[in-house]
C-alpha cells in the first residue's frame, strides 16, 4: 500500500493492520490544527468504518473495518482534509503577542554579511562605498530617526561610529561593524522572543468543539457544540484526546487526565467521579462526563492567560534601575569620544569609543532574566505575574499563612461516626448520611461518601434531596423526613432536640473536630466527625523557607486557640492569631506589616482576597477561590505546598541573576570603554567585545532557573 501523502501539508501513513483492523498516523504542518471531536463525527460517516478512536496526542486513528483499506484510506484521509483549519496569528491591536507573534527578519544580517564578504573583491572605491552604503542604510536612517525623537541614545553613538567609518573610507571596518550590530541585534530578539514562549503557549486562544449531553423527550442524546455556546450546567462529555474546555465536576466516568499545562505535572492523574478538572487538560485515556461550573473567559485557563499578560506590563524596579542608567551613560559615552579626538585628532579612536555602549546588554539582559525565571516557574506550575511580583517575593521577610486550605489540605476526612440511636448502627449511619450526600460535590459530601466506599458502601434508597445552601440537605426514607447539617440547622431551623444528648455530645466534640449531624424523623440520630488533616509536607515546605532567608512564619485561623496552638507546635511556628473572623485577617495583616517588614500572605478562600491584595505579595493556593486567584501576585497551578517555598527560590535565583548580571556588564563594558579611549581597541574589535558580551549575558540570562 502506498504510504506517502497525497499532497502537503497533510501526510497519513498505516502503522498497523490485521484482516478487519487498521491504526493509521496523521502528521500536518504547525501553521494548521485540527479538533480530534470534529475528526470523530466526520469519519464516523464512513460507512466501512466501526468501533473508531482518535489519540490526538499520539495523531492515531484505529478503527475496525469492512472493504478496500486503500480506498478507506483515500476517505479518511479527505475527512482529515475537511477538518483541518489553517490558521495564522491572530493580532491583537496594541496587544503583546501582536508585537512578537514572528521571528525577527534575518535580512539585514544577511545584507550585512554579503557587503562584508564582497568588499574585499571589488577593486572600485566607489563600487565599496556603494555596496556599504547600501547594507549600513538601516543602521544610520534608525539612529537618525531615534536621534531627532529621543534625543542621543545608544542606536545614535552606533549610527555615528558607522558614519566615520565611511567617512574615513574605511569600508572594511564600517561593513564588519555593521555585521556585528545586526548580528547582535538578531541575536537579541531571538532570545527576547525565546524568553516568551510560555507566554506565547499560554496566550494563545482555546476554542473547539465539545460533545454535550442534551435531554430531547425522555431520552439523552449527544449534540456537538462550539466552546464558546457552552452554559454552566452542561454535562460535556470528553473522550481520550480531547482537551478539557471547561472547568466543572465529573459525574460519570473515569480517565487519565494530562494536566502538564495547567499544573506542571508529567504524570497523568487518575480522575473519577466527583473529582474537579480543569479547562486546558487533556484526557489521555478513558471517557468522563464533567458537569460544567465555568465556561469560555470564567475557566481557569482563560484566567491564567490574563494573569501570564499582566506579566508583560509590569517592570521592576530593578528594571527602570538599569534602563535609567543605560541613558544616563550615553552621554558620558559620547563625551569621551569628544575627549579622544580631542587629544588624538584620530577619528578610527572615536569609531571605537562610541561603540562601547552600555544600553544593550544593561536594557535587555535584565528583563530577559525575570522573563526567563517566570518561564521558568510557568513550567514548575507557578504563575508569577511579572517582575514586580518576582521582586517582591525575593524581598518578603514575612510569611503569612491562612490555615485551612494551604497549611491543611482543605478536604476533609471521616474521623468517627457516632449512634444516638440504638436502632441505627454508626456505619448504618455513615451509608445513610453518603447516600444522600452522594449527589453533591462539596468537601463534607466528598470525605462521606468516600469514608463510606471504603467500608463497603451500601446505598438506601430515598427520594428526592433538596440542598439548603450554607445549612445542609434534605431527604425522605419510608415517608420520614432525613436531615443532614450543622447544628443550628437541625437545632434552630428543624426544632430536632438536643438536650438529651448534650453530656455525651460535649465529650466528643470537645477536640474541636468539625461536626456533620444527622437528624431522622424529628431525632436525632447520631454525629459524624471530619477533620482537615496537615498536607504531608507542610514541615518542610516551612523549613524550605527558612533556609530561603525568611524571619518569621505565622499562622492565622478561625480555630480554637487548642487547635491552633497543636498544628503551630507540630510545624514549628511560633506566632499564630486564632479564633479569628474572616474579616479580621486584613487587618492582623496589617498590624504585622506596620512592624515594617515586608509580608507575603499565602490564602485561598474568598475571605483571603482582601489580606492578598494588602500583601506586598500575595500567593493564591491551587484549589482556592478564583477571587482569590486573581487577587494573588503569585498563583499556585498545582496542589503542593511546598510549590510556595520553590517560587521564593526561583525568585532568589532569578534576582542574584540580574545582579550578577548587571555588575559583569558595568565591569567589562567600563573596561571596554577604557581600552577603546586610550585606542588599544579598533573599532571591530570594540564592536565584537561589546556585542559578545551582551550576547553571552543574554544567552546566560536565558538558561531555565531550576531549584528542587
């Protein structure tokens, strides 16, 4: 059979057939893509063709099928063909990603180098000139342009040292200096445009086609829908290879879920019912059905894309420090250029002086660095939103930690069941209270019914459950009233008394564990106790930082002072407020920041947005509230606490970068600049120091910021 495409950009080639089963590749050109659901419904029409599956991540399609493979081929391949979309960046007016959407034009390099290489053979002195006048054309019309608007800058001393050059009829130097700029300026924007790959990656827009589950009469059926028409509520339904376009619950089925864009992780996770997926993972096996809570600009990953733009918009203080001296050193450049011909009336010393510029590598290495370390933590699942927030981090001495969702895992666990009633035995108790909570997807409901599944889950059948939100829900056995909730619920609101188990109630709720009553029939019928355990590597998440340069750690929680005093002792924290009300962290926070230390507050409920947004730097936990996610200066893309401590050090990494950085370039380009004043250096090789210089801090600035 013949393999080969038919045409470009599209090529299918059989991998694998048996009498009555075939796996097929595709493979297209990158300016082009393709919705693997599209795929599906389109080969689904062949009539030959059965029991089809598309792997979009391996570009693999296997399907069972009847008659002329090659002829089943050509149908296939025609499907593929109708569903590709050729597409080009898109540019956004006054947007980032319009200014960087290409590579930068190598044509002035390449003029530069043919003029280099020519010159030695030609034997005119006006064919020279011409040839050179023609390749440094860009360079003096840029330093001209930038002269009369801006006044002398670092593109005006280069114009000025190509100028002489020309002048003295010194083509060589002027060709061979002109290379050196234009190969360094290529050089430059090829590691700016590298820099910003993740940003590019994660700005890119997320749109396709999904399979939703539509009632039509009595029955369900599947109807293929845009991204963008999808509601809240929809139960989507995904298959392995499709990317997950909204955020929401599974309520059926299990798969393997890739989440490396949102979390970092190279390990698919196992997701069942009940569990939470995100928009921009990929289901890698398996089939799920995800009851949809967010859709198009409300998911999580279109979120994350206009936390990545902040990043572009905000520059550092480090920053404007080292573009501020970038200008300010031009003119002491130009002076002692002045100062050279003025001592030596030679104008090749000159050339060489205004060459041995300290704009390039001052302006770009630094932001390149904070680039590259946001990059860097992007692909560690950590969302630093820009060079502001990297700084701050680096400088916080403070760390304020909210409990309950950072320090602890925020999902709860079934500590113990107890009966009031001789009749209904603790586990008869637990499988109740599961059967009913079985239909919701908060924490309490979660920890039940999965305490439940773990000692052999038998369902009672009830009927319909009605959620009171913020109290609890309701349900009816055998015509009598079931009542799952706090206390104030069943006590207050339900008159279920319970006074004549209040003796035996205060000695098991006198650890603080959080309590679940279950009232049946007008009683009470027993209690089951949850607790939010400590993440496993809270300890050394603490010790991390520590090590990093941070004073203090503390601890705010609404707990008992007990509680908070037991978890404060077990991670080695010696100051915590506990007890506290939701609106008064702002203001402890504000009381420890009036000591005059700069504070990082890591949270994630609604009632930390305030407290994150008062912090000189807040840290959004993984599972919180998108309030407080977009709130946070930094965003914690996957559920690891220890995540908090390795964006500090990326943060350290990154700034003793840029200082480091920011001293070799004063050293070695001062030196330059000496050397060229005294005339020890020609203007090449000014030209190939200089550019070498801010080309090796670039590559440098550039290398991925790794930490453990």
């Amino acid at each position: 059979m013949n393999n080969k495409p038919l045409w470009q950009p599209l090529a299918l080639s059989l991998i694998h057939k048996t009498k009555d089963r075939a796996r097929f590749k595709y493979s297209f050109l990158e300016r082009h893509s393709l919705n693997p659901i599209h795929l599906q419904a389109k080969l689904s029409e062949i009539e030959e063709i059965s029991n089809l599956r598309i792997n979009s991540i391996l570009k693999n399609i296997i399907f069972n099928y009847h008659g002329d493979l090659e002829e089943i081929r050509d149908k296939v391949y025609k499907g593929l063909l109708s569903c590709m979309n050729s597409h080009k960046t898109q540019r956004q007016e006054g947007s980032y990603i319009a200014l960087r959407d290409e590579l930068p034009s190598s044509a002035e390099v390449a003029r530069a180098g043919t003029s280099l290489l020519v010159e030695p053979f030609l034997k005119n002195k006006n064919a020279k000139f011409g040839f050179a006048l023609v390749a440094c054309a860009p360079l003096l019309a840029s330093g001209f342009k930038e002269t009369l608007k801006e006044g002398i800058n670092s593109r005006s001393l280069e114009a000025m040292a190509v100028a002489i050059s020309l002048y003295l009829q010194d083509f060589r130097t002027a060709n061979s200096t002109n290379f050196m700029l234009a190969l360094g300026e290529y050089i430059e924007e090829l590691t700016m445009y590298k820099s910003d790959d993740l940003v590019k990656e994660l700005s890119k827009p997320s749109f396709g086609l999904a399979w939703v589950e539509k009632k039509k009469g009595s029955e369900f059926a599947l109807e293929q829908v845009s991204s963008e028409d999808l509601q809240i509520g929809d139960i989507v339904v995904i298959g392995a290879g499709d990317t997950i376009l909204v955020d929401g619950h599974i309520v059926d089925g299990e798969a393997l879920v890739n989440q490396i864009s949102m979390t970092g992780e190279a390990t698919p996770t196992q997701k069942n019912r009940g569990d939470r997926v995100l928009s921009g993972t990929i289901v890698q096996e398996g089939r799920i059905k995800v009851w949809a809570e967010s859709v198009g600009k409300e998911t999580a990953m279109a979120k994350i894309k206009t936390y990545i733009e902040e990043t572009l918009i905000q520059k550092s203080a480090r920053e404007l420090k080292a573009s501020k001296m970038a200008d300010k050193l031009v003119p002491i450049t130009l002076a002692l250029g002045v100062i050279s011909y003025a001592l030596s009336r030679d104008l090749i010393r000159v050339a060489s002086v205004l060459q041995a510029d300290y704009s390039c590598a001052l302006k770009l290495t630094t932001p390149v660095t904070f680039k590259a370390a946001i990059g860097s933590a992007g692909k560690e699942g950590i969302i630093i939103k820009g060079a502001k927030s990297l700084e701050a981090l680096q400088m916080s001495e403070v760390f304020v930690f909210d409990k309950t969702g950072t320090l602890t895992k925020g999902d709860l666990e079934v500590l113990d069941v107890y009966s009031f009633c001789e009749e209904w035995s603790s586990e008869e108790i637990l499988n109740l209270a599961a059967s009913i909570e079985e239909h919701y997807f908060h924490p309490v409901a979660q920890a039940i019914v999965k305490a439940a599944k773990a000692k052999d889950f038998t369902h009672i059948h009830h009927d319909e459950v009605t959620f009171i939100v913020a109290h609890g829900v309701k349900s009816e056995i055998n015509g009598k009233e079931v009542i799952i909730g706090s206390r104030h619920f069943l006590e207050d609101d339900e008159c279920i008394p319970f006074a004549p188990h209040s003796q035996k109630m205060n000695a098991i709720l006198q650890n603080g564990d959080t309590p679940l009553f279950i009232g049946y029939d007008k009683k009470l019928l027993g209690v089951i106790l949850l607790k939010d355990v400590l993440r496993h590597n809270a300890k050394r998440a603490l010790q991390r930082l520590r090590a990093s340069g941070v004073k203090e750690i503390i601890m705010l929680t609404g707990d008992t002072k007990k509680k908070a005093e037991q978890i404060a002792k077990e991670l080695g924290i010696n100051r915590f407020y506990a007890e506290l009300l939701p609106t008064q962290k702002a203001e402890i926070l504000e009381e420890i920041m009036k000591e005059g230390k700069k504070v990082a507050f890591v949270g994630d409920g609604i009632n930390d947005a305030p407290a994150l947004i008062k912090a000189d730097t807040g840290i959004g936990m993984c599972k919180g509230a998108d309030i407080a996610k977009a709130s946070a200066d930094v965003v914690l893309l996957r559920d690891d606490i220890e995540a908090v401590a390795q964006a500090r050090e990326i943060a350290i990494c990154c700034l003793n970068k840029v200082q480091r950085g920011f001293k070799i370039t004063l050293g070695v380009n001062s030196l330059i600049l000496g050397l060229a004043t005294l005339g020890k250096l020609s203007p090449i090789q000014t030209a190939f120091m200089h550019n070498g210089t801010t080309i090796a801090l670039l590559l440098n600035a550039l290398q991925r910021i790794k930490v453990k």
